[in-house]
C-alpha cells in the first residue's frame, strides 16, 4: 500500500487532509535523521515495524510516497 505524506517542522500528531499523511518532526534532515523519524511514527500510526516500510520517492523531499508492505498492515 502506497501513501502520499507531507513533512512538517513541529510535534503534532500524524494527520490525514485530502488523502494525504501530513507528519511532523522536529529533527534535522541531516544524516537521514528526519526521514528515520517519520518512518518511526509510521509504523506506530499504522501498527508495523519500521522495516515494513519505505520511502520510495521523496527522500530529499518535503512530499514523499512511502510504501508499506501488506502482509502485516493492520486497519486503521
């Protein structure tokens, strides 16, 4: 399963507006570090472990496509 998600500076919880994940961070881009937290807060948004999902374009980005392997995706 596939999900558009936007990155923004901040603490709030994850969020979904039009079909899109918007997910805050505060830490910096710099060694991969804001990208490892949104993928942390991902897996505990959808109840997965963090190797089920990856970023697939937008690693560099503000706007990312992350994808999240089926077989142990639990509805949210």
């Amino acid at each position: 399963m596939r999900h558009r998600v936007l990155v923004r500076p901040g603490n709030d919880p994850i969020e979904e507006r039009n079909g899109i994940l918007i997910v805050h961070t505060q830490e910096k881009r710099k060694n991969n570090r804001a990208n490892m937290d949104v993928i942390k807060q991902l897996s505990r948004y959808y109840s997965v472990s963090q190797s089920r999902i990856r970023i697939v374009t937008g690693a560099t980005s503000q706007k990312k496509i992350i994808e999240i392997l089926e077989d142990s995706l639990s509805t949210k």
